[in-house]
C-alpha cells in the first residue's frame, strides 16, 4: 500500500511539473503576441503555436499560399501588417513602395536574409561560404569577387556549351520520345537535365551525364543541396519559435558527403584545365584567377563552384520549364515565337547569342514566365542595424536587429491593381508598345531578380541560358502538353524554388 502511494504520488508530481511547464511555456508562446500592436502596426489574430502560417508546421500548405491569402485580405486596407512565423514576428509587407525603401533605400539597416546566423561555417563550409548567409565586408567581399564572373563577355563565351548540351537534349527528346512506354517528360526533370549540364560544364568543364541514361552523381548531388534534410526543418521550426537558439546552435544544410564531394570535384576540374594548358573565358578559369590571386583557399572556391551549380541550374530550370508549359497551353503564342525565331534566325548560323537576345516576343515570354511562375516564392529582409522607417499615412515604426521583413513578391506579380487580368498568360502586356517590362519596373511592381545591391546576381547567365533553352526548343519541336499533366497543380508544401509541377511534356519535330 504504502509502495502504491509512493509511486502514485511521484506520478502525480511529475504531471503537476509536466503540468506547470506547458503552461509556462504556453505563456512564453503568448508573450509576445503584441509585439506588432505595441508598435502601432496591425496584427491579425494568430494561433498560439503556429502563428499566422500554420502551413510551414503542419506541412500542408506552400507559405506562399498562405502569404498570398493574408495579402488579399489585407491589402486593399493597410501598407502592410506584423505577423507571426510560429512566435517569431513578421512585417508583411504590401505595399511595393515601401518594399523598394527597405530593399534598396534602406538595405544599410535591412542587410540580412532569413539564413544570416543560422548556418555552421564549419560543419557546413559549402553553404556557410555562399554570399547569401553573409551580411556586412564578408557578404561584399565574396559578391565583388564573383560579380566580374557575370560580365557579358563571359556571358557569350558560354553560348558554345549551350549548343552542344542542346544537341546532347535534342537526341535524348527523339530517343525517349519513341520508346514503347514513354508518358511525356517531366517539365521540371527536362529542363534540369539542361540547366545542370550547361552549368557543370562552365563551371567544372564536366559533363554530368545527364542525357546518356547512367546515373549522374552531380545531378543527385545538386538535387539533395535542394531538398532540406529533417534536421534543417526541425531546426528551422525550433528557431522560429526560440529565436536565441541561433547563437548557440547553427544549422547544417548540405547533405553529408556533399563537402568532399564538390572540393574534390572543383580541385580536380582545375587540376586538369591547368595541366591542359587551355585558356578559356569560362567561370572554370575565372575561379583559377581567383585561386592564383590567393584571394580566396580552396574551400572557398569549392563553395563557390557549389552555389554557383546549384543557383544556377534550379531556378533557370524552373523558369524554362514554366515558359514550356505555358507555350504548350497557349498554342497561338507558341506559333508566334516560332514565328519570330524562324524569321530573324532563318539558318543554323544565325542562331547566336546577339541574335536570341534581340528576340522581342521571347523577350517578352521569358518575363511574362517570371511573372506568372517567379522561382521565389518571397523576399525576405533581416533588420541588422536600428531604424524607424515613415511609412504610408504618415507612421513611424520603429525596426530593431532581428525583425524580418517578407515582400510577397508572387502575390503582387499577380495583383489585379498593377496586371490586368493577372492569371492569363499575356506576353504582349510587356511588348515594347505598352512600355515594355520597364514601365512595371519603374512602377516598382516587378522585381524577378530582387532590387537593391542583393539583386541577384546572375540574373544575365539566367536569361541567358533560358532564353537559348526556350528558342532552341521552339525552333526544332512543336510542344504539347501530355494528358498526364494535372494544370494548376499546386506547389509542393516544402519546395525551395517553386515552378511548375505535374506538367509533362510532349515534343514533335518539325
Ligand atoms: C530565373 C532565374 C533566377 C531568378 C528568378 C533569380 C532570382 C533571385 C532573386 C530574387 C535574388 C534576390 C534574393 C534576395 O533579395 O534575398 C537572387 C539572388 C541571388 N542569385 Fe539569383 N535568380 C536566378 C538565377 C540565378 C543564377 C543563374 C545564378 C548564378 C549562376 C544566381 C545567383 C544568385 C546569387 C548568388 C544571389 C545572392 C545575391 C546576394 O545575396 O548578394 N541566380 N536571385
């Protein structure tokens, strides 16, 4: 008997403190609940736990989705609001006035993105070395040392890869199109098979393989950088909701091997280019120069190499991707590009970098895409230095280190306010006589690459490279959309860059 007491009184001890730290901890996750009402910006009710996007916990919903809502149904009556993230604050902001200031005007005081502090540096010296987890002289250092990778010049040197990682797709297109069992391509998978040989033969001077049917470890490498392993979301999600966490515990994003694998990769690449004595205007020799200058070790170029591979090849890939769903849908357009490519490129010869470039209608395509299916699902800005902004209707609030700033920058491509009929596919509301993308621009309604000094940065290889893909495959095959394709198909709830999915492909040469 008094052995029963014993135990049951211990259980019911352990219940009253399992009791107790709920409940404190249900008030930690209230506490801060008038952040934004105390600065005198509105906020709309939130759920304990999960704040105002309960989809990034419960895994159901793309925070975009769930971005996209609350801007539509705040919008038309505030600037912007303060929401929760789990207990972390937001300041959502609407209005694409004051999204400029923060971006361009303000960036002194709006440095870092969602990642600055959060990565390890050592146990994840890929990502860790990436400009985008950097604020301040480092995140300047590392862009002015990559920044001369882009210039135009460089850009053109590239349109040779182009050709013959093109003629590599267009025999895999003819190959597989005719096999018994074939059900379409995979949009997505197609054009990452593109991006990825394009981009790993201007960096690396490899071929991944990609198009011949054996298995491509660079391929299922870039791939695993891009999917978030259960310990970066596990941590993501303790972060939102214990923000002091990141000063004693930072995050591995790179999947383990992924280190040795791209270093080695990268050491050997130059390896063989140096041996070879071949001088090239490709990024392979830009980042030897940067290895003689010793202005950076080898670590630093691997990562350079990697987030180069993995920036460049996703989102350009989403981008083409999207462009062929959309022409495989609207048919007369399609005609019509194929139209304008066959007129000004009429021979094998003509089809040249400076000719795809001058591409009006393409031109017009490739942003309408962007628009419609921009690969960033939103912008997001990390307070580092004190500010209180003048905002709309004459407020002042007041930012302090730590505060996030998101810019849903789907939602206000596709406001009605500065698109019309913003869901339909209309290259032509670009077109040169209607001002052309950069009345939008100007406007400060449309941003694909960003605004500010952390304007991406290579946003001229992404039109590059995507404009070849598109025109290439335009000229040579009629496209159409597999019966397989489910439209509209929502974007999946964990997805870094976002694009179209479920759509597959269908190509008839001509
Ligand atoms: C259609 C293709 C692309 C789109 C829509 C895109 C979009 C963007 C956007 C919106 C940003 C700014 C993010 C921010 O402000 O927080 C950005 C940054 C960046 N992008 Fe791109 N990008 C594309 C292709 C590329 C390619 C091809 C590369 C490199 C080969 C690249 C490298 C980068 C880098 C390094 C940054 C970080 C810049 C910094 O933090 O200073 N992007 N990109």
């Amino acid at each position: 008997m008094w052995f029963c007491e014993g135990i049951c009184g211990t259980l019911s001890n352990i219940l009253l403190i399992i009791a107790v730290i709920l409940a404190l901890h249900y008030v930690y996750l209230l506490s801060n609940r008038n952040y934004w009402i105390n600065r005198g910006v509105f906020s709309p009710n939130s759920g304990a736990l999960f704040g105002n996007l309960p989809g990034q916990v419960n895994g159901k919903r793309h925070i975009m989705y769930e971005l996209d809502e609350l801007y539509k149904k705040y919008k038309s009556s505030h600037a912007y609001i303060g929401i929760f993230n789990f207990r972390s604050p937001r300041f959502l902001v609407f209005d694409p006035e004051v999204a400029k200031d923060i971006l361009v005007k303000y960036f002194k005081n709006f440095q870092g993105t969602e990642l600055y502090g959060k990565i390890d540096e050592k146990s994840d010296p890929l990502l860790g070395g990436h400009m985008f987890v950097h604020i301040g002289e480092k995140w300047k250092n590392t862009r002015q040392s990559i920044s001369p990778a882009f210039t135009n010049l460089r850009i053109k040197a590239t349109h040779p890869i182009y050709v013959n990682v093109y003629e590599k797709m267009k025999n895999f297109i003819k190959n597989e199109g005719t096999k018994k069992n074939f059900s379409g391509f995979d949009a997505k998978d197609l054009c990452a098979r593109f991006t990825l040989s394009v981009v790993s033969n201007s960096i690396y001077n490899v071929d991944p393989k990609v198009f011949d049917g054996s298995e491509s470890e660079i391929l299922a490498r870039a791939q695993s950088f891009l999917t978030p392993s259960k310990k970066f979301m596990i941590f993501s999600i303790l972060y939102s909701i214990y923000p002091f966490l990141t000063k004693y515990f930072k995050m591995t994003f790179t999947q383990p091997g992924s280190e040795k694998f791209f270093l080695n990769l990268m050491m050997d690449s130059m390896r063989q280019r140096e041996a070879s004595g071949i001088k090239n205007l490709d990024y392979l020799e830009y980042l030897i120069g940067l290895k003689h200058r010793k202005e950076i070790d080898d670590l630093g170029i691997a990562s350079h190499g990697a987030s180069f591979l993995i920036d460049g090849y996703d989102t350009s890939s989403n981008a083409i991707a999207a462009a062929l769903y959309e022409l495989a849908r609207n048919k007369k357009i399609q005609s019509k590009l194929r139209e304008e490519i066959k007129s000004k490129m009429p021979n094998d010869e003509d089809f040249t970098y400076d000719n795809i470039m001058a591409l009006d209608y393409l031109d017009q395509i490739w942003h309408e895409t962007l628009r419609c299916h921009n690969p960033g699902s939103y912008l997001a800005r990390l307070c580092t230095d004190p500010i209180t902004l003048n905002l709309p209707k004459e407020k002042k609030v007041h930012f302090i280190p730590g505060d996030v700033v998101y810019i849903p920058v789907q939602s206000i491509f596709k406001d009605p306010e500065y698109f019309n009929n913003p869901l339909k596919f209309s290259p032509e509301r670009f077109a040169p006589e209607n001002g052309g993308v950069k009345a939008f621009m100007d406007r400060g309604v449309f941003f694909p690459f960003g605004l500010g000094p952390r304007i991406c940065i290579g946003n001229r290889f992404a039109l590059a490279q995507g404009k070849f893909g598109i025109a290439a495959l335009i000229r040579d095959f009629e496209v159409s959309l597999n019966p397989k394709t489910v439209e509209d198909s929502e974007i999946h709830p964990q997805a870094i860059i976002v694009g179209v999915t479920n759509c597959f492909l269908e190509f008839k040469e001509i």
